[in-house]
C-alpha cells in the first residue's frame, strides 16, 4: 500500500508539470498568434519566443 501512495504522488506531480508546461505553450502560442498582444514585451521575451516556436513573432 505504501508503494502505491508513493507511485499516486509521483503521477500527481507529473500530471502537476504536464499541466503547467501545456498552459505555458499554450501561451506561447496565443502570443504568436494575436499581434497586439505581442507588443507590451520585452525584447528578450521576443527573442526567445521566436527561438523556440522557430518563427519572428513580431
């Protein structure tokens, strides 16, 4: 039973991260997509953006 608990925690956490990492591509993916919500950004925040979806998004 406690092998069980300890396996149920390690899933929360992963569901935990899943979670979290899809609302930040999610975002991403809003900022490439609508424009005016690109420029209140700061310049480094634009940089890695266009690194990581692999397009300029401004």
């Amino acid at each position: 039973m406690q092998r069980d608990l300890w396996l149920m925690d390690k899933l929360m956490c992963l569901r935990s991260l899943g979670a979290k990492a899809f609302m930040l591509l999610g975002l991403g993916m809003c900022l490439i997509s609508f424009p005016g919500w690109r420029q209140p950004l700061p310049g480094p925040l634009l940089q890695r953006l266009e690194r990581f979806y692999g397009s300029r998004p401004g």
